[in-house]
C-alpha cells in the first residue's frame, strides 16, 4: 500500500515538473521570437511535437531538450534551473501550467 502511495506522488511530481518545464519552454520560445513552426524546423521536429510539448503532453528525452536549449539559443542547465526553482517555490510559471502541492 505505501508503494502505490509513493508511485502516486511521483507520478504527480512528474506531472508537475512536466507542466512547468512545458510553460518554460514555451516562454522561452517566445522570447526568441520564435514560433512552433520555427523551433520545430532548428530542432528537426514536427511543429505539432513542439505543440504538445509545450502543453505538457509530451515529456521530451534528453536528446529532444537538448534540441530545444539549442533551438532558443538557451543553455540546457538555464531550462531545467528555471523549472527547479519554479516547483520549489510552489507557482505555477503561467496560468496553464499545473502545481500539484505534496
């Protein structure tokens, strides 16, 4: 039983980390003045990937971050940072992005 209760509050955790990283994504993207379709073409993904990503509905490997971080003329370290200190300090990083309090 505490297995399954642990699994559960990973699995939001995750989900929680997965929302804010989709919001940091997306407003970096925007500050470079970039569009899905753009960011899509530097990394060599379809833009309906970059889409679902920044919704949240894609959790993106390694390979595919580092691609982004790339893509935006961002360090990977600044991305996955900014998405740390967001969940930590428990806010949401635009109205969309889910926090799931633990």
């Amino acid at each position: 039983m505490t297995t399954d209760i642990h699994n559960r509050e990973c699995s939001l955790r995750e989900q929680a980390y997965l929302h804010i990283l989709a919001g940091v994504i997306r407003t970096f993207r925007k500050g470079a003045g970039l569009t899905q379709s753009e960011l899509a073409l530097r990394c060599g993904v379809d833009r309906s990937y970059i889409s679902d990503i920044e919704k949240g509905s894609r959790n993106p490997s390694l390979q595919i971050l580092l691609r982004l971080a790339e893509g935006i003329s961002c360090p990977l370290s600044v991305l996955i940072i900014r998405t740390e200190l967001l969940f930590m300090e428990g806010t949401a990083y635009e109205t969309n992005c889910a926090y799931y309090c633990l």
